[in-house]
C-alpha cells in the first residue's frame, strides 16, 4: 500500500520530493537502529567478572554505604554503569559527561523500574555528592570507584589500554585519565557477566565525524541533528 505523505503549509513540490526521499533513508535508519538492538540483545554471553568491586553508595537512609558489584543488581537482571570523567584529579568535571548527566538526571527514574542505572567515577562519595547537588540532579544514583579496579578494568580509564590501541587513539605516552563509558551487566545464574559496553569510543571516526559513542543516549546531540545548523563546532559548557 503506497505510504499518504504530510504536506505542511506553503511547503514547494521539490521540497515534498527531496523530503519524501529523506523520509525513506530515515526509514531505512529506524530498520538498521532496531536490527542492531536486535543484534546488541543476541549477543552471546561476555565475559564473567573476575572481581565482585566494592563501591560506597548512599544506603536507603542517606548513609555512606560499601556495596559489593553483585549486589547491585537488587531484584533485577541487567545493570548499567555509567563512567563520569570526574576523578579526584579533575578541578572540574569534564563538560561532555556533565551535559548528558543533566539529561540522564531526568531519565534515570523511569529507567530504574527496568534496572539499576548508576554513574561511577573515581572522586570521594561526598565530592560527587556535592557536584550532583551543585547541578541540581535529583534523580541520578552515585557509586565512587575510588579504592576499586572497576575503571582500569572497564575502561572507565586509560590504565589498561594496549599500545596499540593508545597509538591509534592518539594518547600520549605515560598520560593517564578517565575515560567515558557506559557498562551493561547481566546476572548469569549465580555469576555476574559483562554484556555490552560503549566501545565505539575507541573506534576512530570517519573524516568529519565525532565518536558518537552515546548517540543513541544522549537527547542534545539527537536534537542538534534535526536542524539546519547541525551540531556545528558546539562544546557543552558547565555554565553559560
């Protein structure tokens, strides 16, 4: 059956023709977005994590808690973890991180009735805590990495990069520092196991591209991508 188009006030015909032929590559991306998730959803089971990381948390009552990874995952299957450049080395936050924070804070309730959403980093609790209050995120739950090796080990940082890889990345030598990177986890019998993570991160780019690793994530950059001007050289900014 032949599709009914919209047509909108004053629009000309080669506007409706070139926006016809538009909607089909859009159309075309809907396919491809909901055969990846399909893809992302089969993967086969990754690998199981070698060490139940301890973070602190706030506990029910507003009190600096230890938890262990394992429990984490409360009544649910799946977790995710999200990496914030935010590491006791940083006077401030890292700006692209903070802007999706900003949008996730919104996020993050209806997402936990699905499975426990965390941002990690590896400032002290009360630091993060203190950020979190300064921003206004009300809904976002904190976990501090530091004293663990959830972030050398889940490339919340650089540490455990290969040569190579840092040479394609194009790191400096002996230059460490926290990296962005969402984590999913999967309950797997009694064991917990690494599912997917936002390793496009460390794929570089096509010519005139950004990463784009949280695209699907982030609402800014999605919206940015409707309008004539493009994403253009826009950098996010902690205050404007």
């Amino acid at each position: 059956m032949p599709i009914e188009h919209l047509t909108f006030p004053n629009e000309t015909e080669n506007y409706r023709i070139a926006r016809n032929a538009l909607l089909e590559d859009e159309r075309a991306l809907r396919r491809q977005i909901e055969a990846v998730a399909a893809k992302r959803r089969a993967l086969p089971p990754g690998g199981e994590v070698r060490e139940n990381y301890v973070f602190e948390r706030l506990d029910t009552n507003g009190m600096p808690e230890k938890v262990a990874l394992a429990d984490l995952f409360g009544d649910h299957d799946s977790l995710a973890l999200y990496s914030f450049m935010y590491g006791p080395d940083r006077d401030a936050p890292c700006t692209g991180c903070t802007h999706t924070l900003d949008s996730w804070d919104g996020v993050a309730r209806h997402a936990r009735q699905r499975l426990p959403f965390y941002i990690v980093a590896k400032s002290p609790l009360a630091r993060l805590l203190a950020l979190a209050r300064e921003r206004g995120w009300n809904h976002l739950q904190f976990l501090s990495t530091a004293g663990n090796d959830y972030d050398r080990d889940y490339f919340g940082d650089s540490l455990a990069l290969t040569p190579a890889m840092r040479v394609q990345q194009d790191f400096k030598p002996g230059v460490e520092w926290d990296m962005p990177i969402l984590n999913v986890f999967r309950k797997d019998g009694d064991k917990v196991r690494h599912f997917w993570g936002s390793e496009l991160l460390y794929v570089p780019p096509e010519p005139g591209q950004e990463y784009r690793h949280n695209d699907l994530l982030d609402p800014l950059w999605a919206l940015f991508d409707t309008t004539p001007e493009g994403r253009g050289d826009f950098e996010p900014k902690l205050a404007y």
